[in-house]
C-alpha cells in the first residue's frame, strides 16, 4: 500500500506539472559621484531598487527568485536615469542567453517631474523616496513581462488613462511612518499579484 501511495503522489505530481522558479538576475547600478551628478541620484535608492524586486518575489516566492550579477549577464539591469529623461521610468526589453529581460531606467531627480511633484516633495523626502520606490517596482514589473492596467489602485497603472498623479503617490506616502516602512509596503495590489502569477503560469 506505502508503495502504491507514493506512486499515485508521483503521478499526481507529474499530472500537475509544477512551474520550477523563474530566476531573474539582476544588476543595479550604484549611485557614484559622477552617476549622481547626472542624475540626482542618491546611495540609497540601491536598497530601494533591491526592495522592489522583493516585493515581486513575495507575491510568488515558490515561482519566482532573483540573484546578483553583472551588467552584461543581468536579465534585469536597473540605471538611474540623467534628469534628461522627462519621464518616472522606462524599461526597454533586452534578451539574455535567450531569456527575456529589460534595460531599466529610473528618474530619481523628482524636480524634474513636474511642478506638482516637485513642490509636494521639496519638504518630503519620504514621499520622494516613496516615488523613486514604487516607479522602481513598476519597471521592473514591466521587466518580469507584466503590462500596465487602467485600475488606479495597480502599481501597473498606466498615467496616460488620467490618474491624479499626486494623489496616487501620496496615498502610498501616507501609510509610512519611517522609510523602512517601504521595505514591508509592497504597494502591489491584488491585480498586480493576478496579473504576476499569470505571466508566471501559477495558478492564481
């Protein structure tokens, strides 16, 4: 019976056909003296970077890990972008070994975001870290193959459907006391997690 059991487990197993882990590797650029001259970057926002792909993992962590590597073999490669770039963020796919990936860019400087962002994080340093974190998080979403929604309360929302900007990054500001409150505030809603698991292909 004991072997009889453990074939029928064995068969189940194969019959549902569990994902193995998806495991993206990832490069973030450090915020030198020269990287921050051009893009206002700060050493920080590193850790901030690194919480976002946390915050993926948590959402699948049987299907989906990340791990340290080089530039040129990051399948997720996250720059700070120079105050040029009039835009929160960009991710620009990119293959490695044959893998899809994407070409990160950040735009730390939240001055250059407009005169609305700019007045509203010019005594806030917690609600610019909170921009910086969560465009960090919606990059890299687009990184792991997720596109955007027109649901506001997405970390996938796309502006361009006419979302109160700053309203949308405040309501993420105001449930932080201290900025490792980040770290545990994922800023994922449930579609985001449905939208993940899905382009992960584990159940939802």
């Amino acid at each position: 019976m004991k072997l009889a059991a453990r074939l029928l487990f064995a068969a189940a197993c194969y019959a549902i056909k569990i994902p193995a882990a998806e495991t993206y590797t990832y490069w973030i650029q450090t915020c030198s003296t020269e990287v921050a001259k051009q893009s206002h970057c700060e050493p920080s926002d590193t850790e901030l970077a690194r919480w976002a792909l946390d915050a993926w993992r948590r959402v699948a962590p049987d299907s989906l890990t990340f791990a340290p590597a080089s530039e040129n073999r990051a399948r997720l490669r996250v720059y700070w972008a120079s105050e040029r770039l009039q835009l929160y963020g960009e991710a620009r796919p990119i293959t490695v070994d044959g893998k899809p990936g994407a070409a990160i860019f950040v735009n730390p400087d939240t001055a250059q975001l407009g005169p609305e962002i700019r007045e509203a994080t010019a005594h806030d340093k917690l609600l610019r870290d909170s921009i910086v974190y969560l465009t960090c998080v919606h990059e890299s979403g687009h990184g792991l193959g997720l596109r955007h929604t027109a649901e506001f309360a997405d970390i996938m929302y796309y502006f361009g459907f006419g979302g109160e900007i700053v309203e949308y990054f405040g309501r993420y500001r105001r449930g932080l006391a201290a900025r490792e409150d980040i770290r545990n505030r994922s800023g994922i809603a449930s579609d985001d997690e449905r939208q993940l698991r899905g382009v992960l292909g584990v159940p939802k």
